[in-house]
C-alpha cells in the first residue's frame, strides 16, 4: 500500500511515478520501513520505524522508471490519463510506508574494475631483478669454484680455503655497512648527478638498490666453502689437532644458524627470531671463526707443534679477511647513541617521532629501545641539514610501534650514521615523481621536501587526522600545489586509478624516473603497471 501524508490525498501509482536513489544498506526485516523524503517526518504514533535515507524525482510521462536500487530497470510505465482531463497535480508525499516484507535486498556494490593482465616477460623481469642477478653471479661463482675445488681441479682454494671462508663472509658483510653504503652512495651522486645518460643513472641507482644480491650470494657461499673446508679437516684428522676440529664444527653451526635465519620466511614471519638469531649467534660465530683460523694458522699438523709467535700468522689471507670482517662489523655499533625524542600521537594508528638536528633527504635510521636489541629501520623526514629537527613515522603494526603508541619512551637508542636508501640517488636525475601510501610517506617526503623537481603523489585515508599537523605544515609549506597530489580515499569514495594518475603527473612533470614507497600489493600493481608502460621505476625491494 503506497498512500501520501501531508494534504490527506491519496495517490494512484498508475498516475504519478517515482524514481529513487540508492536506499540505505541497513533495511529492517519486520514492521514499517519509511522511506524518508527530504525535510519531512515520520507520522506520529508509529511503533520506532526505521528511517532511510531516500530522495525522489517525479517523472515525466516520456521517461523510463528505475526499480533497482543501482541501475536495473523496469519496464516504462505509461500513464492512463483520460483522454478530455489532464493529468492531476501531484502533491509531494511526505513519506513512502513499504508494508512488511515489501523491503528489498540491500545494494549490491559495484563490480570491481578488472584487474589489468601483464605479460609473463614483464613479470618475469620483475622477478629477475638486479638483486636476484647479484645473487645467481655470485652464488654461481663460488659454486663452479667449489666444484672444482672438491674434485681437485682448484689447489689454491684448497690450500688458501680459510681464505675463500673468510672472504666471502667478509664480502656479505660488507654489503650491509651503512658506512660502506654511504660512500658508495656519495660518490656516484657526485660523480654522475644529471650529466650522464639517463640509462647509466637508472643503472647506478638499481646496482646501489640491490647491493643485498651480493650480501646473500656471498654469504651463502661462504657457509658451504666452510663446511667444505671442516669436511676436508675431518679427513685428514691425522694431521689435525683435535681443539681445531671443535672449532671448525662450532663455527660452522654458529654461521650455519645465523645464516639460516636470515632466510625471508624466518625474517618476515618471525622478526624477533631472525634478529636474535642472525646477530647474537653471529657474534659467536665471529669469535668461533677468529679460535678457528688462530689454531688452524698456529699448528703444524706435519710437525705436531705450535708456533704462537704470530710471525707466521700475519702471512696468512685469512687473518686479514676476518680482522676486516670484524671491524665492518663493529663500526655501526661504535656509531650507537641513546638520544632525547617528542612522540607526537595525532591518532591511534600512527606514532611521529621527533629527532634534533636536520638530515639530507634519501636516509633511513635505525631505533629501539634497547642498545642491543630490535632496531627498527623507518625513513626519515627532513627539510635539510640544517633544520632543527628530523622526523619518523611510524604506523601501528607490531609489537614496538604499538609500544611507542602506548608508552611514549623519552630516549631511543638509534645509530648516529644512518644508512642510505633508493631515494638518496634522487640527485642524479632531473625531474622525478615519488609515490607513496600511508605511512610510505615516511621514506618519500624528505626527497620532495629538499627538491623542487620531485613530484609527490600521496594516497592515504584522512591524511590530516591520521598523521597530524607536523606532516600536514611540512607538506603545504615547502611543496607547492602544481607538484602535488594528495588523494584522500575516505573522502574521495575509494581509491584512485593509481596508473592514471602516475601516467599523467609522469608525462606532465616530464619526470625520468618514479620511485616507489607502498605495501607488497600495492608496489607490485604500480611497478608492473610502469613496466608495461615503459616507465623506468623503483619499488619497495622485499629481498629473498
């Protein structure tokens, strides 16, 4: 029964139709459901009606009516006027009662745009990246010299084999030094900045990126050259001493285990594991290996003797491996500080972290709550050297940012030298664009902050609210609205067609490159969408 309020006029449905737009999800199963016109009321007297949402067009009678709640359509409705009357004025009803069991089904939302195939060459060149290709020519390497080496056809490795231990950890080491990796860093920016074709740049930028193929191709052949070298040890025993033997075994679990749990199921999964496990036993399989290659280097397995001079032992490649493999390791510790911070909390899910002194953008830092123990890497946010403070962001995942959120510390540890990330070789291109989500903007906006050719596009919810004032004013008062876009998905309905946008900031701006801060999903629909657009680009790396 369909009837109007207002006037006491009923209404014939054959001779007025309506169109209406969207009801609210949330229909009740039982009584009256009113359809709630604009600036009416519900009558008087009923029983606590659900009210919903409506809005309503009367037709015309040359128009089509609409009874799906989104876009399906009835059959045309034909009014049947009498031929020598017109059509009766219709008084707007205040309200439409649907009688129980007249409600219909919610809404159903729109179906998601599909997902855009890419060819199996372009994925597969994702796959194969800069980092894999470091690892295979490394791990490659050492393996066709292992191989020769077992079957005799490689006698330096055999005699010198501490030496290819030694080395290869010494290498992997290496690769994670954020001392090192400054360095590099600073000499191809200086070296290469701009001047230089565009496809030598991208090439600098993806050898420094991935620079970790290295780290885990040495490191994993180091394991498997030591556990040739006690396997050798073991079948000449005769000519051993017996306190070498332990070692050889000692040190091979130690850097074995420490190895192991660096594998990224172990470092993604379980973040306390692999951090205690790959530097608390690390450090005893550095003392192991300085007890083995000292007894190994110091006894004479054909004279059975000692010499403990140390004339002999300075002679000997390994030593010299393992003292720069213990100085790599020990610069960045020298480097620990406990420094004063503000937390400034604008919402439940984010934590702003306030530093002194100002930072060149493209770095990342390190900060725990202990000395010793699980550092954390955020990107860091800075308007130059010379401002009074640095920031970090930090977003509500796990255990230490919920900790930072509950119980704001006073003093964090961190390491005075931070080590660089992609966004550091922003310098050697012209123009760029940075694009980032949520908490992404953590790694992105100093690099926009500190240059006038960086583009940044920043998809987030409720930018302001959720990330407060400091990253607010950073933005607006240092990056002008022709090099910016802010897409706020709760109140833009949802999230934007990111490729659209990329392409047309990428070609407007006339950028070189794009760089990359996002989750897993979100930087791998974005890196294959430039991929297959030809856009040079650099993501987030999740390293194997």
């Amino acid at each position: 029964m369909i009837k109007t309020r207002g006037d006491g006029t009923l209404m014939d449905i054959n001779t007025a139709r309506f169109r209406y737009r969207k009801p609210s999800n949330d229909l009740v199963e039982g009584g009256s459901v009113y359809l709630q016109l604009p600036g009416f009321q519900p009558p008087s007297g009923t029983d606590k009606p659900k009210i919903v949402p409506f809005s309503w067009d009367l037709l015309d009678a040359s128009e089509t009516a609409y009874d799906d709640p989104e876009k399906g359509t009835a059959d045309a409705v034909v009014p049947a006027y009498p031929r020598d009357e017109k059509p009766r004025e219709i008084t707007p009803p205040q309200y439409l009662e649907v009688k129980k069991g007249e409600a219909k089904d919610a809404p159903r939302k729109p179906t998601p745009k599909p997902k855009k195939k890419v060819s199996k060459w372009i994925l597969l060149k994702l796959w194969f990246n800069t980092y894999r290709k470091f690892f295979c020519f490394t791990f490659g390497l050492n393996m066709i010299g292992l191989g020769l080496a077992a079957s005799g056809h490689f006698p330096y490795a055999v005699r010198q084999s501490g030496a290819m231990v030694v080395g290869n950890l010494n290498f992997a080491i290496l690769m994670r030094n954020e001392i090192f990796g400054r360095i590099l860093y600073w000499i191809v920016n200086t070296a290469f900045a701009k001047w230089t074709p565009l496809w030598w740049r991208l090439g600098c930028t993806s050898v420094l990126q991935h620079l970790g193929g290295i780290h885990s191709g040495c490191a994993l052949s180091g394991v498997l050259w030591l556990l040739l070298k006690v396997v050798n040890a073991f079948r000449a025993h005769q000519l051993q001493h017996d306190a070498v033997l332990v070692m050889g075994v000692v040190t091979n679990f130690a850097v074995m285990i420490s190895a192991l749990s660096a594998f990224p199921w172990v470092r993604n999964t379980h973040h306390n594991v692999f951090e205690r496990h790959h530097r608390f036993v690390g450090w005893i399989g550095l003392l192991s290996t300085w007890a083995f290659v000292i007894l190994g280097d110091c006894y004479n397995g054909v004279t059975r003797t000692w010499d403990l001079s140390g004339v002999d032992l300075i002679h000997h490649q390994d030593v010299w491996f393992t003292i720069g493999m213990t100085v790599f390791i020990a610069l960045p510790w020298i480097c620990v500080r406990e420094v004063p911070v503000d937390i400034e909390l604008p919402s439940p899910k984010v934590a702003i972290i306030r530093f002194e002194r100002g930072m060149q953008q493209g770095l990342l830092g390190r900060i725990s709550r202990s000395s010793i123990m699980e550092y954390h890497a955020f990107g860091i946010i800075s308007e130059g050297k010379h401002a009074k403070y640095h920031y970090m962001i930090a977003g509500v995942q796990g255990d230490f940012t919920k900790s930072l959120v509950n119980d704001p510390p006073r003093t964090l540890w961190t390491r005075e030298v931070k080590f660089a990330g992609v966004s550091n070789t922003s310098t050697l291109y012209k123009r760029g664009i940075r694009i980032c989500t949520g908490t992404g903007i953590g790694a992105a906006l100093s690099t926009c902050l500190q240059s006038p050719n960086w583009f940044l596009i920043w998809i987030g919810s409720d930018q302001e609210k959720t990330f407060g004032p400091t990253i607010a004013g950073l933005i607006h008062r240092h990056i002008e609205p022709e090099r910016l876009i802010l897409w706020d998905s709760k109140q833009r309905g949802g999230r934007p067609d990111t490729m659209k946008i990329l392409k047309e900031a990428y070609h407007s701006w006339g950028a070189e490159v794009v760089f990359i801060t996002s989750n897993y999903i979100g930087n791998s629909e974005i890196m294959e969408g430039c991929k297959d657009a030809g856009i040079p680009v650099f993501g987030t790396l999740w390293d194997f």
